[in-house]
C-alpha cells in the first residue's frame, strides 16, 4: 500500500509540472499595446482604403500580429497583395528609419453598416423579381458575401438565375437581366447615323438582355456584333 501512494504521489510530482507547461503555451500571450501614433496611422490609411463604400464604416485597430513594435519616425501602413479592408485585416507597417529599417504587422477589423437586400419568400428560377419579392435588412456587409446587393436598381428588370431560399441575402451571380434577344432568334440589326438607317436581318448567337453586346450571323452569312436594345433589336456600333 505505501509502495502505491509513493508511486502515485511521484506521478504527480512528474505529471503536474509538464501539464502547467502545456497549458501555459497554449494560453494567449497578451499583446502589446499600440502607441496613439500607430493607431491613427492605421486608422487614417484604412478611412482612406474605406471611402465610398455603402455603408457607416467603423474601424478598429487591434495589436501587432508579431510582438511589440519598435519606435518609427517615418510609418508607412500598407495592405498585403491582394488584401482588402474588408472585415478582419492585417495591416502591414514599414518604417523607413536609416538605422534599422522594419516591417511588421497589425490586426485590424474594419465593419460596414449598410442596407443590404434579402429574399422575403422562395424565388423560383426565371421568374422576374418584383417590388414583393425583397426587402431591405440592416446589417454588416463584411460578413455577408461580397456580392451582396446593396442597391435596389440592381433588382430591377432582372429574373432568378436560380432557386432563391426565403431569407436569402441577394447576391448578383443569383439573378440575370431579362432576356430581350434569345440564342436562334431572328432578330432586326440596325445601322443608324445622321440622315440615314438601314436594317436587316439576322439570327442571334447568343441571348442577351437589354443594353448587353450580342452576336448575329445575317442572311448572306456574316458575322455582326452590337447592342441589344429594349425593343428585342442589335444596334450597330456607329
């Protein structure tokens, strides 16, 4: 009995020790905080990257990504190649000081409040999208997909391009403009300039909705290209 309570009491002796270790590195370090100068140096260059987008900005500057930072008179913040100040960030900094030049990393979260639009019942492909289809939500763009509609003009003269769930957030790649001009179709081309017009006509190679470049091959066989009007006709360039 006293051999097993030495054993057990050395066990924990041995085990104890390495599993406070392990829970220490798996513990988050705290980062170090940023100088004010930082911090509006960031926030200045993300208002910038933000200016135009549809919606109340908001930005927050969080902390370096790889330790504390080291003192810097001239900071050039920057985004990585193909990033963009969209949700969560990291947000490169280049001090060009002559002794030691550096670049290091912040994290950043930059959110967009705007008006967004959703699917207020089940929408079913090719059907046009009407005034009761959708509605407007409020919310973070950044945590929806970036193809979000935002703008109501977007969703007229438009149909389903597929399905569309009740509740689903409205993306561009989910509807397409209404077809004016169908593959196959024979169609009037029209050629117009100041005090002449002439016409003929021609069957359509692909479909198109008002206002998009279609293809045409005439009667005598040639190869035509212009812009599908309202009227289910190709206008030649001039």
């Amino acid at each position: 009995m006293m051999e097993k309570t030495y054993s057990h009491t050395r066990l924990l002796k041995i085990v104890l020790p390495a599993l406070a270790a392990g829970l220490a590195a798996a513990m988050p370090v705290a980062a170090a905080p940023l100088t004010g100068d930082v911090r509006v140096a960031v926030d200045k260059f993300l208002q910038a990257q933000t200016a135009g987008l549809p919606g109340k900005v908001s930005i927050r500057v969080e902390a370096p990504g790889s330790g504390s930072l080291p003192p810097c008179d001239a900071l050039e913040p920057f985004l990585p190649r193909g990033a963009a100040a969209w949700g969560r960030v990291s947000v490169g900094l280049r001090c060009h000081s002559e002794q030691k030049p550096w670049t290091r990393f912040v994290l950043a979260h930059v959110a967009v409040e705007g008006r967004y639009f959703v699917a207020l019942q089940n929408i079913d492909t090719g059907k046009p999208l009407g005034a009761g289809d959708f509605a407007a939500r409020n919310g973070d763009l950044t945590a929806l997909p970036r193809s979000v509609v935002t703008d109501p003009s977007e969703l007229e003269g438009v149909v389903a391009a597929n399905r569309i769930a009740s509740g689903a957030p409205l993306r561009r790649e989910m509807v397409r403009g209404v077809a004016v001009i169908q593959q196959g179709q024979t169609v009037k081309v029209v050629a117009a300039g100041p005090g002449y017009s002439v016409s003929t006509e021609a069957r359509a190679m692909t479909s198109a909705g008002a206002g998009a470049i279609v293809r045409a091959k005439t009667l005598d066989g040639r190869l035509v290209s212009g812009v599908a009007d309202e009227e289910g006709q190709i206008r030649l360039a001039q």
